[in-house]
C-alpha cells in the first residue's frame, strides 16, 4: 500500500465493488476489498488493478478474505448483507443482516479501533443502531449512507423532468431511509430558483413518491439484484467529504440527540461531514407537515431497533 489514507470496502458485492471502483477512479485512497466468498474479492481487486493501468490512478487495491489486511483503515464502508429481493421490504432483512453487521463490526473495532464506519447495508437506520452499539465508537464515527443516496434519485428524476443539467440542483432528502422518507420542497431549487416555481405541486409530488419508491423500481427491473452504482458513489461522496475534511453538508444518518424533536434516535439529518465524521447536525426550519413527516419516520425506525434490542439480537 501507498501513502494514501486507506478504505476498507466490507462486502464485494455489486456495492461494495462500486465504492471500490469509485475510490480508485478517483485516486482517493487505497483500498481493502474484503468478502467471505474466497475467490471474489481477489479476482475483483485484481480486474481494477489492471484498470488502473489504463486510467493512470497511483491507488492500490487488495482483495482479501482475511480482516487482518483491513487493519489500521481510516474510513470501514460496510455493504455486507442480504440485498432485497422483489415483493421484499427493507424491514424483512433486519434479522439476517444485523448478526451480519454484528459480527463485520466487532472484526472492525478489532483491527481498526480509530476508523470512521459508514454503514450501507439495509435496512439502513437500524443497521447504523447496531453497528453503534456494538462498536462503542461515539455517534460522530458511525455515520449511515442514505440520505445522498435518496437526494441523487430526487435531483435525477427532477433532472429529467425539466431537461436541466443535474449538477444545477440542489435538495435535501431526510428521515428514514424507506417508504416514508422525507424530500423538502422547500429546501429544492434549481440555480437558486425554487422548485415550486418550475413544477406544479401536483407533478412534484408524483416526483417525490417516485424518489421514495427509487429503489423498489430498480429491484423490479433488475429482477435478480437491487441498485449498486449510486450506492457506491454515494458512500465514496461521504468518504471523500472526510478523507478530505471537505466539511460538506450532506443528509445522512446519525444519532439525533434533540434535534428537530428527536431523541436518540438514528434517522437521516443533514450533517457536516468533516476529519472527525459528522462534525454537527444541522438544523433547519421544516414546514409543520414536513416536522410531522419526520417524526413519523423517525418512529418507525425506532420500531426497529426497539425489536432489535427486545430480540436479544445484539
């Protein structure tokens, strides 16, 4: 490995692949690609170093089944778990994949007891609870991908619904990362311009439903998988924000100890990323019916992780 600051990728599937590609593509780090499939992340790591060899990139990747190789990381990327399959919610996979996000966090705090975990495995919140808990990292260093995720679909489906280039708009997604999360109207604008000043209410909420069933659309389509490219380039856009101590604001899911009305509770908030993971919560001024949206998400992950610590799962 090199001088570069060091990202282990946990899991090698699509995900896991796609974060992997993405912080070499962009010479961010160097990267560990860790799977318990012998074989695959090998052979995945080794495609991308043949990659590099025509995109010039100076990172390194190994791919490894051994979590001694991940030791030292500055940024753990967790994608291990069950992906959704059709007529599957994210709320039927909590009990394989929190045993999977226990025992992948226990190996991190292992090996890796100073890194910054961002959790991508669904369903989202309730698995960044559980890696939380069983690491004892402060709120700050376990940090959950959706929320880029969730404001990419919104700022694409808008994009192509005003023929605009994408990179113009601005929004914030926040909540729960499912069928109840919550894309700000007001907090959506186009080079400044607001949103409700392009589209009709009635369209934009038809967008937004779209955005909240983004996922669900591409497992129908895919039949056989769930989405993978934004995933990954949306945990890497958090990496970098901290990698690089950017201190972007980005929605994403942390531990709310107050704010908006919540109480230790992990949702989607916007967050400044920065060297020290979520550097603050951000608090902006929501409508009464966006506060209320908000709230409701919140308490249905709160369901989740009520189940997860009356089960005994951790």
């Amino acid at each position: 490995m090199s001088s570069l600051p060091k990202i282990s990728v946990i899991g090698a599937g699509n995900v896991g692949s796609s974060a992997a590609y993405r912080a070499l593509e962009l010479n961010l780090a160097d990267v560990v690609l860790l799977d318990i499939v012998d074989g695959l992340p090998q052979g995945k790591a080794l495609d991308m170093t043949q990659m590099m060899s025509v995109t010039g990139s100076s990172s390194r990747i190994i791919g490894t089944t051994d979590y001694s190789d991940t030791k030292d990381s500055d940024i753990v990327i967790v994608t291990s778990g069950l992906a959704r399959k059709p007529g599957m919610s994210r709320d039927d996979l909590i009990n394989t994949n929190t045993k999977i996000i226990k025992d992948v966090t226990e190996k991190v705090v292992q090996h890796s007891p100073n890194s910054i975990i961002i959790v991508v495995t669904n369903p989202l919140d309730a698995m960044t609870y559980v890696s939380y808990k069983v690491s004892g990292f402060p709120k700050e260093r376990v940090i959950g991908m959706a929320g880029v995720l969730d404001a990419a679909r919104f700022k694409a489906f808008l994009s192509l619904e005003l023929n605009v280039a994408v990179s113009k708009i601005d929004t914030l997604v926040l909540g729960g990362h499912g069928d109840d999360m919550v894309p700000l109207k007001n907090y959506t604008s186009v080079s400044g311009v607001p949103i409700a000043q392009m589209i009709q209410d009635s369209r934009l909420d038809e967008i937004i439903q779209r955005t909240r069933d983004g996922g669900a659309e591409i497992v129908k389509l895919l039949k056989t998988g769930s989405a993978f490219y934004a995933p990954g380039v949306s945990a890497i856009e958090m990496a970098e924000s901290i990698l690089k101590n950017q201190n972007k604001i980005l929605p994403c899911c942390t531990l709310a100890q107050g704010q908006y009305g919540i109480s230790e509770q992990f949702l989607g908030l916007p967050v400044i990323l920065s060297s020290e993971g979520v550097k603050k919560v951000i608090e902006i001024k929501l409508t009464p019916e966006e506060q209320k949206e908000l709230v409701v998400s919140a308490s249905h992950v709160k369901e989740l992780c009520n189940f997860i610590d009356e089960s005994g799962l951790i």
